[in-house]
C-alpha cells in the first residue's frame, strides 16, 4: 500500500473568515496560523504550503490581555546608524490596526520562503468590511478561537 502525498493539482484551499471582535490576539494568530500552514489537515507535510486562505476582519477590536498595550513595542530597524524605530501596541493600533494581527501571525509562520508563501495567504481588516464575498468564505466566530 503507498502513501498519499499531495500535489500541486491535488490541493485544494477553502477560504476561512475569522471574526477578530473581541478576541485575544494570540489565540487568533495561533489559529489563523494553524490554519496557513495547513496543520488542521489529514494531509499535512512540513515542506509543502497545503494551508487555506485566511480573512480576518475587525482587527481593530483585537484584545490584548494585560498591560500589554501600552507596554507592547513594535520594533523596525531602517539599516542606518541609530535607524531604530520604537512604536507602542497602542499607537500601532491607531496607525494601522491590521499590522497587528499581521505581525503576530507572521512571527507563528516559519521563517523561510515557504513561510513567506503562507503569509500571502492572510488577509487582514481594520473593519467589518473585506473584499473576498465572492470567495464564500467560512465564518470562524471568535468564541472558537
């Protein structure tokens, strides 16, 4: 008996939309994550992007557990002495809100050229509003996460 092992006409991606109202934000991006990689699948393998497509909408109304928005910082670094760029949950959250949970699901996918191929899978909304209704996607309310 041979294994089954997925190929390139062989995968199919559902799309996922995940409500992030009120979530944690980790819990989220450990879910979307998961589901980017393809880890929620029979026919998961490390080296192969199997994963589905993940819309998350409401990334604005993300929460963050403790004090963590105010202590929180977003790190960039310009490649310039003394290039570096400090910037707070809380003002990241007012400039762009996405970026968050962009970030946090970035930083649970690997880092490699197969992670970067997951991440284009992600689609993030500061809003209620996204541009996949023709997709159909799957609601995953944040009471699941």
């Amino acid at each position: 008996m041979s294994t089954h092992f997925p190929s390139g006409s062989g995968i199919k991606r559902d799309w996922f939309l995940i409500d992030a109202e009120g979530a944690v934000l980790g819990r989220l991006a450990s879910r979307a994550a998961t589901m980017l990689m393809g880890k929620h699948k029979p026919a998961y393998t490390p080296f192969l992007d199997l994963g589905d497509h993940v819309v998350v909408i409401n990334a604005a109304k993300v929460r963050l557990t403790g004090d963590k928005e105010n202590q929180k910082l977003y790190r960039r670094h310009s490649g310039y002495p003394g290039g570096l760029s400090e910037v707070s949950a809380r003002q990241m959250r007012a400039k762009s809100p996405a970026r968050i949970v962009e970030s946090a699901v970035a930083g649970m996918l690997p880092k490699t050229k197969l992670g970067k191929q997951m991440i284009r899978k992600l689609k993030v909304y500061a809003g209620d509003k996204h541009r996949q209704q023709a997709q159909k996607p799957v609601l995953i309310p944040a009471t699941e996460i």
